[in-house]
C-alpha cells in the first residue's frame, strides 16, 4: 500500500521522459519563433518542429506503455506503429 507521502510516478516513465523533453522542444520554439519576428522561413521551419515534436508527445501520451513494453520484453504490440 502507498503511502499519501509518496510522490507520483507515473506508470511509464520512459513516456513520461520523453513527453516533458519534447515539451522543452516545444517551449524553445515558442520562444524562438517569438524572436524571430518577420523572418518567415525560419518560423515556418520552427513551427514545424514544434508540432513534430507536439504530435510525438501526444502520440507518447497514448502509446508511451506500449512502448514501454516493448523495451521490456523486446517484442511490440501489434497497435503500436497503427
């Protein structure tokens, strides 16, 4: 039994990781993306690794415990890649 002191750990921690370094991807380009003004290419190209790296983490959010699995016992869920 868990004691109310103990913090969270969430159930995929691998996930977890990934999600919050994503999450940092995503905040630089915010900010860069805020400096970078009226440089269109370079905002264009920000915003695209921003929402490549928004997709993964939400993709991780769902998937994160497949992907868990599979590092445990090397062998993927078939609705993993779907």
């Amino acid at each position: 039994m868990k004691s109310n002191d103990t913090p969270h750990q969430p159930a995929c921690l691998f996930a977890h990781d990934l999600i919050n370094k994503l999450a940092v991807i995503v905040g630089f380009c915010d900010l860069l993306s805020d400096k970078l003004g009226q440089d269109a290419k370079s905002v264009k190209q920000l915003n695209m690794i921003r929402d490549i790296a928004a997709s993964t983490a939400k993709d991780l959010g769902t998937r994160g415990c497949s992907l868990t699995q599979t590092a445990r016992t090397g062998e993927a869920p078939k609705n993993l890649f779907v």
